[in-house]
C-alpha cells in the first residue's frame, strides 16, 4: 500500500504543477496552443515508447473508437481552454476549477448512464462547488498582479472540465470492452494531431524556442502528463477507482502552493474562500459511493 500511496502523491504533484510550467513557458513567449501541443506530442512518443515494450496490440473496435474521442474531449479541448485560461489567470486559480470534476461528471452520468443515480450527498456537493465557482468568478481575483481577467479563464477552465466529464461518461458506458492503455495510445496521438492542426491555423509553426522553454515542455510532457498517466492506470489496477479520485483532492492545493512559490502568484482571499468552498462540495459529493469510473484531472 505504500507504493501506492507513494504513485498517488507523485501522481498530484505531475499534475499540480502543470499549470506553472505553463504559465512559465507563456512567460518565455511560446503560444499556448504550441504549448499545449508540443507537450501532448512529447507525451505521445513516451506513450507509444512505452505501448511498444508492453507489447500492446494496436486498438481496433471499441478501444479506437473510445481513444479517438477521448483524444478530443480529455486532451485537446482541456488543454487547449486551459492554457488560453493561464494567460488570464494563475496556476491555482484554474486549477481549482479542476476539483469539480467529479461532481460534473456525477450531473451528466445522471441522465445518461442507467443505474448512476444523483444522490443527496452529490447534489449538496454540486451546489456548495458551483457557489465556490460563482464567489471565485465574481470576486475579481485571478491571482495575477495585473492584466487578469477571472470570468473570461473561469469560463474557459469549465468547458475544459465538462469535456474531460463528458470523456468519462463516454468511456463509462464502453468499459469492459478495451484495454485502458490501448485507448491512451489513441487518446494521445490524435489528441496531438487535433492540436497540431488548431496551433497551425490559430498561431501558425512555432519558431525560436530556447532551451529553458524546451526544459518546461519536457517536464510538462514527461511529469505532468505521461508519468502520472501511467501511474493512473497502474493505481487502478490494484486499488479502487474512489482511492485512485484522492488526486481530485490533492491537485488543488499543489497547483495553488506551486503558483505562489515559484511565480509568485498572489494568494487572495476570493481564491482562498472559493477553494474551500469547491473542495468542501467536492468532499461532500464524495461522501456518496462512486460508481463511476473516475476521469483524470485537467492538467
């Protein structure tokens, strides 16, 4: 179990910290759909890479048709908004948005997978969580000294967690018919492609990227994405989906401490209060027995 425990933590801090290496790589002068694609693309030859010594067959059927649309819904609108949300916001702010995950998905699941009823606990949590969303976009606090603008990244920060919901209903109503790592093959490379496609028409071919700026794409290819992936899906496989959503928990809070350590991210108290107000429905929500399979945080 202290594997597992110690998988979670490094899982939470890939993520959590995310959001700094983009807002770093934004500092640097790289675009935030190159960013996005170049590291999702770094992402996919480690995948591949990785797929390759496994041995894993190459998806057909179910698991090509569950990875293209995963591609679409958990990695290219997610990271897309997110990063468009970091010029607007700071790492923690759009993090925090994050935490609601489950509880959007647990809504749609309502409505569209049998037997995924919406209990007392889960609508409590949703509507302590969009109050948290509601005070944090209406406070004015972005978390930034200047230029921020809290509604516009709140906004696009929730398109992205509605589509990674989305993605997890869908591979909710498919599951048991593929091989979770056959579908992060797929996820990633044409996840990779769609954005490829977005950066070229919206930002055109990124040019002069240095050597500080390549070592954010790394990590955040590597660490953030990749690793905890991997460690994702070898969590699921020896403790339970519920365990495994601890990350919902832990991710936040990273994202928030990270943003203030190493940019110096402001620490308001709009953020602050509406943080608590999300985490507080989110743990309320999670109070209720999660049947769901459990989608993966934003970034």
């Amino acid at each position: 179990m202290r594997r597992v425990w110690i998988a979670l933590v490094i899982a939470s801090l890939g993520w959590g910290t995310a959001g700094v290496a983009t807002r770093g790589a934004l500092d640097a002068g790289l675009q935030p759909f190159a960013i996005a694609t170049l590291r999702a693309a770094i992402a996919a030859v480690a995948v591949i890479g990785f797929l390759v010594v496994r041995r894993t067959a190459f998806p057909r059927g179910v698991a090509l048709r569950v990875g293209l649309v995963m591609g679409v819904t958990n990695l290219a609108v997610p990271y897309l908004t997110a990063n468009v949300a970091l010029q607007h916001a700071s790492a923690g702010f759009v993090g925090l948005t994050t935490a609601l995950i489950p509880l959007i998905t647990a809504v749609i699941a309502h409505f569209v997978l049998v037997g995924e009823r919406l209990s007392v606990f889960r609508l409590v949590g949703l509507v302590i969580g969009f109050l948290g969303v509601a005070l944090l976009l209406s406070s004015g606090d972005s978390g930034l000294a200047e230029g921020g603008q809290p509604v516009l990244a709140g906004v696009l920060s929730l398109v992205g967690v509605v589509s990674i919901a989305v993605g997890g209903i869908y591979a909710k109503r498919h599951a048991g018919g593929y091989d979770p790592f056959e579908v992060t093959g797929v996820h990633f490379v044409s996840g990779t492609i769609i954005m490829a496609v977005a950066a070229f028409f919206a930002e055109g071919l990124p040019a002069g990227i240095g050597g500080g700026s390549w070592a954010l794409l790394i990590y955040m290819g590597l660490i953030s994405t990749f690793l905890p992936f991997t460690l994702y899906y070898w969590m699921l496989r020896r403790v339970s989906a519920t365990f495994t959503s601890m990350a919902g928990y832990l991710v936040p809070p990273i994202a928030v401490c990270a943003g203030v350590v190493f940019l110096s991210e402001r620490l308001e108290s709009g953020i602050v209060l509406a943080g608590l107000l999300i985490l507080a429905g989110v743990i309320i929500g999670d109070r209720s027995e999660r049947r769901a399979v459990s989608p993966v945080p934003l970034a």
